[in-house]
C-alpha cells in the first residue's frame, strides 16, 4: 500500500477502547507538526483482529498502535515483525514501509527506557540488579530493555510462577525468580512494577518495600492513578521514583514516526495535557 504524506490515516486498535490517551498524544503531534493526518481510536474486538488487518490497505489506514488484547494475538498476522518484538513476544505497533509491506514492532521497550533516561538520568549508571513485579507482556518489554542496557540479574516476582518460568525460557539465566521480597527488595537498583496492582479499578498494591535499598530508583508502569500507592512508599523512604506516563508518551513517539514519517518530541506541555485528561478522568 502506499498513501500520501498528507492525510494518512493511523488508529489505535483495542478491546475496550474508550480509555485509551493515544488519539490524544497523536493528535497532539498532528497539531504541532501541521500533519494533516487523522489519529483515531477503534474497538475490535479478538476474533475481528484478523479482518481489520486484512481490511487496513483498502481503508487507507498507514500504521495502527495494538493495545489489551491484541499485542500478542497480531504477531500471527504480520509478515515482518522486528527483533525486538519477537524477543518480547508482543507487538505494539503495525505499519506499511514504503514498499508497502506490513511489519511490526515493539515500541514499549524504547518507551520503558526513555521514560527512566528522562526521569531518573543515570538510573542505569550504577548496579545492575533489578527486581520486577509481574510476568507478563509488559514485563517481557520491560526484562528485553534491562537486559539490553547491561544488567546483570532480573529477579522477579509474580503471582503464578509458570509465568516467571517463561521469562527465564525466552530470556536467560539472568532471569531468575525474586523468592523473599525482602532480600530482593535489598539487593535492587531499580524495581518495577509491571503488574496491574494499583491501577484503577484494579487490585490495590500492599506490598510493603521493607529493606529496599536507600539509592534504588523505583518505576510503576500503572499510571491510573499517576502517584501510586507504590511510588509513595517509595517517596515516603526517600527514593527517587518515575511514574507510568512518560512510558506511554515515549512509546507513541517511534509508532507516530512510522505512521506520519516525522519525530515528535516528547514535552512537558504534552504531559501537562495527558495529565489534566488523567485528572478529568475522561
Ligand atoms: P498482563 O495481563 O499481560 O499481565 C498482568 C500482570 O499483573 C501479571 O504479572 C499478573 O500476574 C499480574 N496481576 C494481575 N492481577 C493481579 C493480582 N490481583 N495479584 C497479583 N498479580 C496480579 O498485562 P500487561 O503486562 O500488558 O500490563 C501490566 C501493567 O502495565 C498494566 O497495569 C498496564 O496498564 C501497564 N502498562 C503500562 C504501560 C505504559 O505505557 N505505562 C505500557 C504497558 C502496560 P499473573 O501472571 O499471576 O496473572
């Protein structure tokens, strides 16, 4: 497929839709760039995934961001998926190079590591132990970007162990299970949370962060609410910490790149902007 400069077409595909910041971010872009193009938000549902795929070239549709639950189920459907999403398992984002051809990427590792280079410069400067919650999609992005700056040792923690075993299948003996949170909390430089716990709606966090040490940094992906119950435990000791939402900002931005060819920058604007959208609970 090939379409103009001009008004290309991308959305953001998922089950449920309503909820999701993208069409904002994108048309932010749009706007600031002077990009005529389109940014929309579509409910599909798993078993239509397949023929909105197939339907994308008729429709004029350039690229599409795949959220809950499609990241793994369209790896299925693309030809060419890139590096980093077969390692994660997942894709994000879909799009048409220009020789017409359908590939897929994963764009939540850059986000997860240009989030921390943002918000907690040298994070990954010192040791190289990290402790993350959860086993799951996003913690398979998250393990990908750790292991790619250089640490040494991922231990996780997880509810169903089944899922820590995957990580270590797909990613290595650096990958190893947290077993007491104490002497892991104790021994990480940075902990994540990659779990669901905390989000809105969700099951609350009630993990305590007893040893954790005084210079780890510590990152919650959830960003409904952006303070967490996580990050203020974290606060309350004294450690730095780094919300969800420069995740999702960064991440938009290689998937805005491939659908409308220019790079957006990541501001505080744009931030200010979701974080007001967050805080209206729209
Ligand atoms: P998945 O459904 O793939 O994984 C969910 C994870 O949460 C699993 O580890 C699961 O454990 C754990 N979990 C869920 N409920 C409970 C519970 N009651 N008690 C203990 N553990 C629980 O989701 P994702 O990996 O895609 O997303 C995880 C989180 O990351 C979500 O909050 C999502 O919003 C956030 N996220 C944020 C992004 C950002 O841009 N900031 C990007 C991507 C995700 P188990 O394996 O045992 O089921």
């Amino acid at each position: 497929m090939t379409v103009s400069d001009q008004n290309r077409k991308a959305v953001v595909v998922g089950h449920p839709i309503a909820h999701s910041r993208s069409p904002l971010i994108h048309r932010h872009w749009l706007a600031e760039l002077g990009i005529a193009g389109a940014y929309d938000r579509r409910d599909v549902r798993p078993e239509d995934l397949e023929g909105f795929v197939r339907a994308m070239a008729g429709e004029g549709i350039a690229g599409a961001n795949l959220t809950i639950p499609h990241k793994e189920l369209v790896m299925a459907m693309v030809g060419q998926i890139d590096p980093e999403a077969r390692a994660v398992g997942a894709a994000n984002t879909i799009w048409f190079d220009e020789a017409g051809t359908l590939r897929a990427t994963n764009t939540d590792v850059h986000g997860f590591l240009a989030n921390l280079d943002e918000r907690a410069p040298g994070w990954d400067a010192g040791g190289k132990t990290a402790m993350v919650f959860g086993a799951g999609g996003a913690a398979r992005a998250v393990v990908f970007g750790l292991l790619s700056r250089g640490f040494e040792q991922v231990l996780i923690h997880n509810r169903s162990a089944e899922r820590i075993a995957g990580l270590r299948d797909a990613f290595g003996a650096a990958v190893e299970s947290a077993g007491a949170a104490r002497e892991a909390l104790a021994a990480a430089d940075l902990v994540v949370n990659a779990t669901s716990l905390g989000m809105h709606g969700a099951a609350a966090w009630t993990m305590p962060l007893d040893g954790l040490s005084p210079a780890a940094v510590v990152c919650d992906l959830v960003y409904v609410p952006l303070r967490t119950r996580l990050l203020e435990l974290a606060e309350a000791r004294g450690n730095r910490t780094v919300d969800g939402l420069g995740m999702l900002l960064h991440q938009a931005a290689p998937a805005f790149q491939r659908f409308f060819g220019q790079k957006p920058r990541v501001t505080e604007s744009l931030r200010q902007r979701i974080v007001a959208d967050l805080e209206r609970g729209a």
